[in-house]
C-alpha cells in the first residue's frame, strides 16, 4: 500500500510568475510539477542545457520533481511536408522532457480517424513512427492525450506503431467532454449511455490501461440541455475511487496531475482535488 503519486500543473494555479507557481505547489505538500513547455519561458528553444539543470536544481529546493512537460495539439493526421515544423518541434520537446527528467512529453495529436483506409490515418502511423523512433533514442516517450477517439482507436494506433515511447496520458473528464461536443456537432440530442459505453472514461482502463503513464485528474458532466462542463474536481461523473483502483490493477504508479482550466478559484479547487486525492492509498 502507498500514497498517490500527486502533481499540479502549474498553469492551471494562474499565479502571476512561475516562482509563485512553484511555491504553491510546494506549499499545497505534493511532489509533482505538470509543466507547459508549448511556449514561454520553457519552452525548448528558450531552455539551453545550463537553464535545464538549473530548473532541475531549484525544483529539488523545493522538494519538487516534473511530472510531465506539455505541449503541442500538432495535427499529425496531415501530409507529411504540412507537419514538418510539428515534427521537429516534437523532437525539441521529447529531448527537453529527457533533460528535465521525467522523460514524459503530454500532448495532443490532432484527431484519429476510425477508419484505416481513411489518408489522415495513415499519416498518424507514419508520423507516430519518426516520433516513437526519435523518442527511443533520447529515452522519452509521447503520452498521447485522450478525448478525441474512443479507446480502441487510441489502442490500435499504439499497437501498430508497437513502440514503448507511444503512450498515454489519460484524462478521464475529456472523455466525457469530447463526445458532447461530437454529439452537438450531430445536432443529436446527447445521450449519456450511447456516449459514456463508447468512450469509456472510467472503464477504458480496463482495456489499454497497461499503456498509461501519467494522468489528468480532472472533471466534467454533461446538463441536461446536452451542454458540457469542465467542473470542480469530485463534483462530475468520474466516479474516482473506481479510476484510481483500475489504474492500479494495471500497474499504474505514475503522477496524477491536477488540471483546472475554468473557475474563479483555482488554487482552491486544485487545493480540494489535492486534499481528495491524498486520502487514497494503493
């Protein structure tokens, strides 16, 4: 038995400097930082080789590692010379979360298509590939964010690129999110148990749970109007003893990163989920 592994990203806090940011965290007593790299002050271009190992340094004064480094929604489903500039980015970021060491780059991809025959799936194997082999070498990997595809699509892609730097970083409100969203673009009125079987926020686990190496612990529900809502952690329909519990069948021991992206309070909010999350034990 032992505690959560528990990680705030650092943007979700909207302090006005990073130092304030960090200091929170170390304040609110976990261990993990969840940090934005898309751009700004980390960003890979912006962090040379002495400011990485300073950044490091500092953080261990703190009593704080990374958990993860985010970035990047490159839409890999494109033609090749379109994707060019994400590619290399990508490789700029894996390096760099090799240097922070946590070794675990968190992004999004651009959406799967279901289909195989469809071009743009072609183009996420092909892509998926220069990343995973880029990956390998600097001992990094891609955590692939979910929401846009249900699970199965996630899982065939990861087991035909067949690479351990193709992974996931689960996030079990944007499965929750995400297909609202489809089901207004529809212009359907949502229902919840065609959605929820076929997404599967909490039940995914069950089947590619093995691939998931950091999470997002977040929140949402659907109104009954079919409009959906990122919500105060606890409050929506992750039913979160169960999440934790299937995770941990599947051997999972990584972070579970706290995100809130609305309300007006987030360091109160994030405060709650890290209060809610230090009561488990796996």
């Amino acid at each position: 038995m032992g505690k959560l592994k528990i990680a705030v990203m650092l943007n979700s806090l909207r302090m006005d400097t990073p130092e304030q940011g960090f200091e929170k965290i170390a304040e609110m007593g976990v261990t993990g930082v969840h940090l934005s790299v898309g751009g700004g002050a980390f960003a890979p271009e912006n962090l040379d080789k002495q400011a990485r190992r300073d950044l490091l340094k500092y953080l261990d004064g703190l009593g704080l590692e990374i958990s993860a480094v985010s970035a990047w929604g490159g839409n890999v489903h494109l033609e090749e010379d379109d994707c060019a500039e994400a590619l290399a980015q990508a490789k700029d970021v894996l390096e760099l979360s090799a240097d922070l060491e946590c070794a675990i780059w968190q992004g999004h991809v651009g959406i799967m298509p279901e289909d195989e025959n469809d071009p743009g799936w072609k183009n996420h194997v092909r892509h998926h590939e220069v990343i995973a082999k880029h990956g390998e070498a600097t001992g990094a990997c891609l955590a692939i964010e979910t929401g846009p595809e249900p699970p199965y699509v996630l899982k065939r892609l990861i087991e035909t690129v067949g690479s351990d730097a193709i992974r996931i970083n689960w996030d079990p409100a944007n499965l929750i999110l995400w297909p609202a969203r489809y089901a207004q673009e529809l212009g359907e009125e949502y229902d919840k148990d065609k959605w929820i079987e076929l997404f599967q926020p909490v039940e995914g686990i069950n089947m590619i749970g093995e691939y998931v190496v950091h999470t997002h612990a977040k929140d949402a529900l659907v109104h009954d109007d079919g409009q959906r809502q990122e919500v105060a952690f606890g409050t929506g329909w992750v039913d979160w003893d169960r999440y934790i519990r299937l995770l941990a069948d599947k051997g999972f021991d990584g972070y579970h990163a706290i995100e809130r992206e609305v309300g007006e309070n987030p360091v109160a909010d994030i405060q709650t989920a890290v209060d809610f999350l230090k009561g488990f034990e796996v």
